[in-house]
C-alpha cells in the first residue's frame, strides 16, 4: 500500500473514529441528561434509553476497532516511505503507545457502557460509565496539534479536549435524539417522551454549543493568528469550512428550537402533526452537517496549522483569481504534448500554463459547463413550464463518463498504467470514488423523477450521493505539503465540497418538509449546482 492510500485511509478512519466518539461519549452524556430520572424508569424511557445505550456500544466498539486500523494505516504508511519495517521502533512511539490506550480504553468504555445497559437506575454503574469515557477524552488529547507544540502545550491540549467535547456532545446529542424518534415511529410510549426529551436536551445542546465556541476561538487565533492564515492556506480554508458547516447546522437547531416551542405550546399533547411534523427533519438535517463537519475537523487534524506556515500563505488577491471569472479553456491538448511538457518542464503550450496545467483546466472547465446545463434545466423544471426537464439527472452520466476518461492522464485509457495500478495513488481514487457517485447521482435521481410509483427510499439517494460527494471533495488533497501553489488549487475543491454538502441537506429538506419551506430548500440545492459549476468553468491552475 502507498504512503498516500494509507494517509488516505488513516484520515477516514480518524474521521469515523469522532463518529463512533460521538455516538459514546455523546450518547452517555445524551442518555444521562434527557432520559436517566431520579425515580424508576417507566417503560418507555427504559426502552429510549436501552435502545441508545446499544447505539453508544456500536459507537464505542467502532471506535476500538477504527484506532486499532488507524495504527495499522500509519505503519503501513511508514513502511511504504522509508522502505523496510517500521517495527520494532514504531512500538516506541507515542502515537503508537496512546493510540493502543485510546483503543483499549474504548474497548473498554463498551464493556462499562454493556454493564450499564443491564441496570441502568445503578447510579454506581453510570459513575464507572462516565469515568472510563473522561478517561478516553483524556487520552484523545497526546493526539492533537497541541501535543507536538513546543510552547503553550498545556494550554493547548486542554482546550483542544474540551472543544472535542463540546462538539462530541452536540453531535452525539442529535443523533440519538434523531435515533429515539424513530424509535417512536414503531413504538408509541416512546413517542409520547417526545416533548420532555425535547425540553431536556435543548440546554444541554445549548452548554455543547458554547463549549465549543469558548474553547474554539482561542485555538483558532492561536493556529491561524492572521487573516491571511485564514485566506491563505488549507489549514484555514478547512477551519473556514467546519465554521460555514457548524453555523448552518446551528441555524437548522435555531429553527428546531422555534418549531419545537410553538409546538410544546400549541400541540405538544396532539402528537407530531402541524409545527412538530418539521421537528425531526431539521434534527436529521441538523445531524448531516455536524457529521460532515467531523470529517473537516478529522482533515484538520492532518494539515499542519497555519502559523506554522509563515512563507508559504496566499494573499487575498490570489485567492480571489482562483474564483474569478475567466474565460474557460474549450480545447485541449493532446496527450503528446502532456506526455512531452511532463518529461520536459519548460515546454510551454498554447499560452503561458504548461499542456499538463492547461490538461486540467480543460477538465474542469468543460465539466462546469456539463454541469451548468444540468443546473439550467433543473431550474427550468422546476417552472412546470419546460416537461422535458425532468430528465436533467441524465446530464450526470455524461459528467461521470468526462470524470472517468479524463480526469486521470497517466491511466487507461491515456495513459500506460492500467485501471487497477492507477487506483495506487490518492488522487487517482478519489476520482473514481467521484466517477461512481456521480454515476449514481445520474442514474437513481432520473429513476426517482421519471418512474410511476418509485420505492419512497429512491429520492433520497440523491442527496445521500451529494452529501457524500462533498466529503470526497473536502478529503481532497493533491500534495502531502500544504505549500501555496498546491493551496490554490484545493481551496476551489473544498470551496465545492462545502457547497455539495449544502446541496444535498437542501434536497433532503425539500423532501422532507412541505412547503414553502420545503420548495425554498430545493431552491437553495439547485442554486449550490450553480454556483459548482461557475467555480469549475472558471477554474484555472496557478503555474507550477
């Protein structure tokens, strides 16, 4: 396995690591504060709070087992870069050694989180519970930036932690609490919980949420210290990223917070009808983007800060030529002429950018006008006035078929490496990954729009594939160091990672809720197809 394919790995599973973290940690804290009483347990909320302590044991069996891959990543990574065993020596590294304690004391925290489930009015069995989890946040700060500083180490750690926490119990929060709702989809005593558990969550979202911000502005003066720190390098791109993703799940709970007043007001005994209906799909919608944003912090957590990158900054004036209108690149070069500029530097094609720079912006250039005409004719159904527009997912196929022909110069059919060698390297995957999701896009959203009586699960495949691709996108990396050139190139794809996400939460809401609030939300999905395909069509290399 190549270094690359095993950082690449090693980022996924740090990511489904918080995951599973979250569904724990999370849901201990979740469980103890909204459903756990003073008194004994009725049957519902035994039943709400078994069901969660099963998911919190997945979570913490998950998250054993993705540190135990993660180690077994970075040995692989290890030994693919200095070309003999990384072992004995990597047995004597602190990641090595706090990374089997964080797999062991996860392990752990299932067995402790099982016990708890047998008897959970014990207050004993919760006091073990939560001590083995402080325990595991513990342990999870020797792994952060903070622990490699040379100064202020401490201080960093601590804070790092905490905002960990803070975010772990948000997030762990709203997925339980979207977990038992659709446990009272099948059982109506635990439906009838709904209005108390909703009541009792909200400041313990509300304490998440500040511990978050309180302990996430210092770190971020401190790791970013500037503006241009923030513009000008992947490490702010990516903290920018997680703040536009954290700030729209925020809205989505503002919005929960409303609907659920007026509802507790007004219909609270009446069930999930009128106001309450939108309740769950915002705390779906709500959980999408705090699960993606998991996987910004987790990419994070593998780009070096930017303080630590004092020459190597982007100004404003850069960053803003990589989004500005261009006239985009309609004819391509040949492959000889990669192939020549690739063994000799300073051949020069056709203008200033080399034939391999000027390979790629033909790329994405003609692949923003693919998917310009397909946002075009998704806002023209949406008129009602244009019928045949309902056939605009058609347009992704022909994109999915662009992506995997061009997109990969040194691999069939182009190139002399053969499907399966090219999928060695990082990049070459990941626009495979981006090939099937956007086939899949195509394939199943014209299904759903253009099928009688469609399966009710059809529809949603299109925003679970954009929400999907958006994480492809923001794990994109083309350079293992974060200098300025290759900076400019990946701020466009983490600028449409961002907006793909938002796409696909759009088009979950639309779905879900009805209108005008539903329509909006669509509105707002087929507006982030635009806005996609301006940032390709406009897409230009900086020179190497």
């Amino acid at each position: 396995m190549s270094y690359e394919i095993a950082w690449f790995a090693d980022d996924l599973l740090h990511s489904f690591g918080l995951f599973a973290l979250a569904l724990a940690v999370g849901g201990l804290v979740w469980g103890f504060f909204s459903l756990k009483t003073e008194t004994a347990f009725s049957a519902a909320r035994q039943a709400a709070l078994a069901s969660s302590l099963d998911l919190a044991i997945m979570g913490a069996w998950g998250l054993a087992l993705t540190q135990f891959l993660q180690l077994w990543a970075k040995a692989q990574a290890l030994a693919d870069i200095l070309k003999i065993s990384p072992f004995p020596d990597f047995l004597d590294t602190q990641v090595f050694q706090i990374g089997l304690m964080r797999a062991l004391l996860a392990a752990a925290l299932a067995l402790g989180l099982m016990w708890l489930r047998r008897k959970p009015e014990r207050t004993g069995r919760w006091v073990g519970a939560v001590a083995l989890a402080a325990a595991l946040m513990t342990c999870g700060a020797w792994l952060v930036h903070g622990a490699s500083r040379m100064e202020n180490r401490v201080p960093l750690m601590v804070l790092t932690a905490m905002h960990q926490f803070g975010a772990i119990v948000w997030v762990g929060g709203v997925i339980h609490l979207g977990s038992m709702w659709r446990l009272g989809r099948r059982q109506a005593e635990v439906a009838r919980l709904w209005p108390s558990v909703l009541a009792r969550f909200t400041p313990l979202g509300m304490a998440a949420v500040l511990i978050l911000l309180l302990t996430g502005i210092p770190l971020g003066l401190w790791y970013v210290e500037t503006w241009q720190g923030l513009i000008g390098t992947a490490y702010g791109s990516m903290l920018a990223s997680k703040w536009v993703l954290m700030a729209a799940a925020l809205g989505l709970a503002g919005l929960n917070f409303a609907a659920a007043r007026r509802w507790r007001r007004d219909a609270g005994a009446g069930g999930l009808g009128g106001i309450g209906k939108a309740i769950p799909f915002y705390v779906e919608s709500e959980g999408t983007l705090l699960f993606s944003a998991l996987f910004v912090a987790a990419t994070l957590a593998a780009l070096p800060p930017s303080v630590d990158l004092p020459d190597q900054q982007a100004t404003a004036v850069e960053v803003i030529e990589a989004f500005a209108p261009k006239i985009p690149r309609m004819i391509s070069p040949t492959i000889e002429e990669v192939r020549q500029a690739e063994a000799d530097p300073g051949v020069v094609a056709r203008t200033e950018s080399t034939a391999e720079e000027y390979w790629s912006d033909y790329n994405h250039n003609m692949a923003g006008i693919l998917l310009l005409f397909i946002g075009l004719l998704a806002i023209a159904e949406r008129t009602g006035k244009f019928p045949l527009g309902r056939h605009w997912p058609l347009g992704f196929l022909a994109l999915a078929v662009f992506v995997l022909i061009r997109a990969d110069n040194e691999v069939w059919p182009y190139g002399d490496l053969s499907f399966l060698e090219g999928m060695q390297e990082v990049t070459t995957l990941q626009h495979k990954l981006a090939f099937l999701v956007t086939m899949g896009l195509g394939v199943m959203e014209w299904r759903a729009r253009n099928t009688p009586n469609p399966q009710p699960w059809l529809p949603y495949v299109f925003p679970a594939l954009c929400i999907t691709g958006g994480i492809v996108l923001l794990t994109h990396s083309h350079a293992a160091f974060e200098f300025k050139t290759e900076y400019l190139i990946e701020v466009s794809h983490t600028a449409m990672g961002v907006l793909a996400l938002l796409m696909g939460v759009g088009r979950w809401l639309e779905l879900r809720l009805d209108s005008p609030a539903g329509r909006l939300a669509g509105h707002g999905s087929v507006l982030s197809v635009v806005l996609i395909a301006a940032i390709l069509i406009f897409y230009l290399e900086p020179p190497a």
